[in-house]
C-alpha cells in the first residue's frame, strides 16, 4: 500500500480516481523505459510510487487534448452501443 502521497493530497490534484490512475500508470511506464525523473529524490524506489510523488508535486499533469481525445472515444463507443 502506498502511503507517500496519500491519496487525499492526490485527488486535490485530480478529482477522477480514474484519470489519477492512468496517468500514474503512463508515467510509471516513461520512468521504467528510462525517461527522466522529474524529482530529485523519491521515497518510494518503484516506479507506480514514483509517478505518483511527481503527480503530487504536479510535475505531471493530463495533456488536455488527451482528455478530449478520450471523451470523443468515449461518444464513439457509446453510439456504436447504440447502432
């Protein structure tokens, strides 16, 4: 369990749990392929805990076009339900 930063501080950040945890995982992802670190010192030595250190630091934050590209995605799906 993860207990830096508490999910309280992280969901001041972002208010979706769900968005909280894609965008840790995607950063999560960047930081094991080797990309920068954007912190100087981490407490937690994995990566998801990481992620989550710089999200709470908001040195990470959701592209908002991604977001628009998402909820388009999201209207698609649920018209083709529909159809």
């Amino acid at each position: 369990m993860i207990s830096y930063p508490s999910i309280d501080d992280l969901l001041k950040r972002y208010d979706s749990r769900y968005s909280l945890a894609v965008l840790a995982a995607k950063r999560a992802h960047e930081l094991e392929k080797g990309e920068p670190k954007m912190l100087a010192s981490y407490e937690s030595p994995k990566s998801v805990g990481q992620a989550l250190e710089e999200i709470a630091k908001g040195k990470v934050i959701i592209d908002p076009d991604s977001v628009l590209l998402e909820q388009e995605a999201e209207r698609k799906l649920k018209k083709q339900e529909e159809d």
